[in-house]
C-alpha cells in the first residue's frame, strides 16, 4: 500500500458521507495523495534540507487534508493541502531555531568545564549535512541551493507557481496572503533567480 493510502486508509473514518460517497471520495484522495506526494517531499526538502524531515511533513499534511478536507471539491485540495504543508514547514522552522537557541546556551554553559568548541559545534542554521544533501544534476543542485537562499515567502511563491504550476489565485490561498502579495514574492524571487544563477537560468 502506498503511503497516500495508508495515509487514507487510516484517516477516511472521519469522513461522514454514504458507504458509495466515501468509496469514491477515497478514490479521488488517493489518487490526488499518490500524484501530489513526490512534487510535495521534493519541495519541502528544498526548504528545510532534509529529505527525511520533509517526508514526515508531508505525509502530516496527507493527514490533515484527508481528516479535515476530503469532503471538500476536488479543485480545493491542490490549495489546501500546500497551505497545510507550507505551514508545516514554518513550524519546523521555528522550532529548529529554538532547539538551535538552547543547544547553544547549553554548549556555552558547558565550554569552560569541557574545552568545548562551540563555533566547530554549532548547529548548521541550514539544518544541512553533507551526506542530506539530495543527489541530483550540478544544475539542479546550484537552482535548489539558490532557492533555499531566498526569503521565505519567496521561496514559497516560486516553488508552488514553478514547481506545483498552481495559478496566482490557489498560490495565494495556499500561502494564505493576497494575489497582489503572491504577485510580487514571485516577481521578487524570480529577479533574485536571475541574478544569483546567471547563465544557469533556463
């Protein structure tokens, strides 16, 4: 079984329709789960720099998009469920700055006792890893890194228009901010995109 429809399976008793209308709403969810699920890990790994995190994230999202919204159109999941993951991701990341604040507090706490290098020890504030690195193409490498160097709301407007392909009105649903707002971060980001990549730039 797939990890969509487990995520369902586990999840469709919440949903209070007919025996025929649950059967086809799983249907539809799983399929929708299994097709959005590679693009989705993908771009949450780019945004945290971990694949297994990003999974976990994911399939989080799976979870709540099945328990509070299987019962909702088709055309709403796509917005909905990036709203969700993109949520998820600001959550991770401000819980990794707060594990990263006390770690060091502690570290420095222990530097006299234990000659402890707290600059060769600290956190990564990237959260990366040279064996988390995801193995891909030099280009997609370079494209990647530069994303993950963009403001968060930049990041997040280019990967769901260039990478999701979702229009202006679902990107601004699932980042839960104005058109004109989604508009402009992407404007931003793509500039951004130009000037760090170069001849890279497709």
């Amino acid at each position: 079984m797939s990890t969509a429809a487990a995520i369902f399976a586990v999840s469709c008793t919440d949903v209070r329709t007919s025996e025929a209308g649950t059967l086809q709403q799983e249907q539809e969810l799983n399929r929708f789960l299994q097709e959005v699920e590679k693009r989705a890990v993908r771009i949450a790994a780019i945004s945290i720099r971990d694949q297994d995190e990003a999974l976990d994230l994911v399939q989080n999202a799976m979870i709540k998009l099945a328990q509070k919204y299987a019962d909702r159109g088709i055309d709403e999941w796509t917005p909905l469920f990036y709203r969700i993951l993109q949520n998820g991701v600001r959550d991770w990341h401000r819980r990794q700055a707060v594990r990263n604040r006390v770690m060091v507090f502690f570290r420095r706490e222990s530097a006299e006792e234990d000659n402890y290098d707290a600059i060769a020890a600290a956190p990564d504030p990237a959260g990366r890893a040279p064996d988390e690195q995801l193995q891909n193409y030099e280009a997609m490498q370079t494209l990647e890194l530069a994303i993950h160097g963009l403001p968060a709301r930049q990041r997040e407007a280019f990967m769901l228009r260039a990478f999701e392909g979702l229009n202006v009105a679902d990107t601004a649903t699932a980042m839960g901010c104005g058109e004109g707002s989604v508009k402009t971060h992407y404007s931003r980001a793509v500039h951004s995109l130009r000037e760090r990549l170069g001849e890279h730039w497709q």
